[in-house]
C-alpha cells in the first residue's frame, strides 16, 4: 500500500506542480483513482500528505483542492522564500556536484526552449522550473533545510509564475538561470545567493502586479 500512495502522491503532485491542476482546483477522490491508477486508500494519504506540505487544503463540505494563498499569506511565503532559497543557493554553491550542474544547464536548455514555443507550453516549463529550484535545495546537503523548503518553496510555484511574466520579464528569468549556473561553476556562495535573491523577488513583483490588476469579481481559478 505505501508504494501505491507514494506513486499517487507522486502524481498528483506534478499535475499540481505543473499548473495542470491550478490553485482552488477540487481534488475529487474518484477522479484521481483514475489518474493514479490506484485505490481510493492511497489517494486518501497522498491527499493528507500534500495538505501537510501546503499544496492542497482541505475543508468539510467542499472536499480537497489545490492551494489557493491568500495575498497576505503569499506575500509572507515569498518573503520566506527569498531568505530560504538564498541561503540554499549560497550553501549549494560549494557542495553542489558536476552531474548536477549538468542537469541544471539542461533543464535551463529545455525552459528555454519551451519559453520560446509559447503560452501552450507554460505547464511544461513550471514544472521543469521546479525541478530546476529543487535541485538546487537538495545540492545544500540539508535534510533540515529541505524539509522546511517544502513548505514555503513549492506553494508560490504553483502558481506559475512564468504564466505572469512579459516577455522580457520571461528573458530575465532564463537569464538568472544561468547565472546561477555559472555561480555555482565558480563554486562562489555570495553570487549564487544574490542571484537567487533578485530571482526571487522578481517573480513576487510579477505575481503582485497580476494581484492588482484583478478585478473585485475574479475568481481564484481566474488567476
């Protein structure tokens, strides 16, 4: 049974990673048995797993959805993620291995690539920008500091910060990118941390933007 809620768990976070399943979409048990291919049991701890890490929550008479911050709530979970994943960059800097330089330059190779191919395949580009942020954690070598990133890290990826972007703004992000990359080539923690830095609060200023242009009337899956 744990294998099947791990591969549930596994599934339905990507499609939530991804955007494919935006914030306030309902997590319906009978459709999600279908998707993972699994038992409604193992759907039910994958459920209770994602709540417990922040991307999903849960009400009595509305069932399980995706996260949907509220503005003040995201606004403190950017700022955590500034501080976090600075330091998780800084700390990368000098422990990081030559393999995972190597997976970062491709998943930048394929962001890029994806960027340039349009709004259709913006799903595509979240999620390999969340491995991009996730492989950077785990070059830390910090269980503590894994463990905390995932509360705080993943729940503003979800909102597909990309989907916000200008197309300069879009540029300035696989700029960063690679400037990262090659912060951690030169094995420098302070580059890494003040490129990760301005990276970060780059992306909330693209998400407080989109915040203040809603309407009164829009919804949280309008977002």
């Amino acid at each position: 049974m744990a294998s099947a809620s791990v591969q549930a768990y596994e599934i339905i976070r990507e499609e939530i990673i991804s955007g494919r399943f935006p914030p306030g979409h309902r997590l319906i048990e009978s459709d999600l048995t279908a998707l993972c291919n699994v038992s409604r049991t193992p759907v039910r701890e994958a459920l209770r797993r994602l709540v417990n890490e922040g991307l999903a929550e849960f009400s009595p008479n509305y069932g399980a959805q995706v996260a949907d911050p509220g503005d003040e709530d995201l606004e403190a979970l950017y700022e955590l993620r500034t501080l976090i994943e600075g330091y998780g960059a800084a700390r990368a800097a000098t422990r990081i291995s030559e393999a995972e330089i190597a997976e970062l330059e491709a998943l930048a190779d394929q962001m890029e690539a994806l960027v340039r191919k349009g709004a259709d395949h913006t799903p595509e580009a979240a999620g390999a920008n969340s491995r991009f942020h996730r492989i950077i954690l785990e070059a830390a070598r910090s269980a503590r500091l894994l463990s905390v990133a995932g509360l705080v890290v993943e729940t503003p990826l979800v909102l597909r910060t990309l989907a916000r972007y200008s197309a300069d703004e879009r540029e300035r992000s696989m700029r960063h990118h690679r400037e990262l990359i090659a912060a951690f080539r030169a094995r420098d923690g302070r580059w890494a941390e003040a490129v990760m830095t301005g990276h970060i609060k780059a992306a909330f200023a693209a998400i407080r933007r989109d915040l203040a242009q809603r309407s009164p009337g829009d919804t949280a899956g309008q977002r």
